[in-house]
C-alpha cells in the first residue's frame, strides 16, 4: 500500500467519524404544506417550519395607515415585478400594527 493509499483510507477514517458526530440532514419544506413559513432554530439548527393556521387580516381591516399601507403595497409590487424595492422597516410602539399591515391579505 502506497503512502497515498494510506492517506486516502485515514482521510476516509476521518471523515466516516465526523459525519457519525453530525446531526442528521433536515428535510426540504414541503412548500404545499402552507402558504407561510416561520424560522426557527433549535440546538443551534435552523429551519422553515409551516404555518398551517396563519393570521388572516384584511387590509381593509386596518384604520389609519393608508399612507403606510400604500407605500408597502406599492414596494412589495415592485419587487414582485423585478424592479426596483426598497427593504422595509417597520417602527412604532407595540400594538400599532406593524405584523398586522405585513400579514394583511
């Protein structure tokens, strides 16, 4: 056996150990499984986990932001049409419906 041969088996041996110690691969989302999807992270692995009963919320629904409502609508089309977006931040106190105007339908 060659100094190679025996490099490659030790490597092989190396590397059999390290995937032993590793946690075992997460599955793909089903992206039928939900319309919306939640990171979560557990024992230091993150994944997508499905939200099968979101929230619904019309737009209508929220009073008083339209201005907001309008420029996030607008945002979200550009980006969808593949034009120029911005990222959005949402600022306010609790309760003024920063999640809602996101999940709104």
């Amino acid at each position: 056996m060659s100094e190679l041969d025996r490099l490659i088996k030790r490597a092989e041996q190396v590397l059999e150990r390290l995937e032993a110690a590793l946690p075992p691969k997460l599955p793909l989302p089903d992206w039928k499984a939900a319309v919306a999807y939640r990171w979560r992270k557990r024992n230091g692995r993150g994944f997508l986990q499905p939200v099968t009963h979101p929230h619904r919320i019309r737009l209508a629904d929220l009073q008083g932001i339209e201005e907001q409502i309008r420029l996030v609508e607008q945002n979200t089309r550009q980006f969808l049409e593949g034009l120029t977006a911005n990222d959005v931040l949402l600022t306010g106190a609790r309760g003024t419906g920063k999640s809602s105007l996101i999940k709104a339908e």
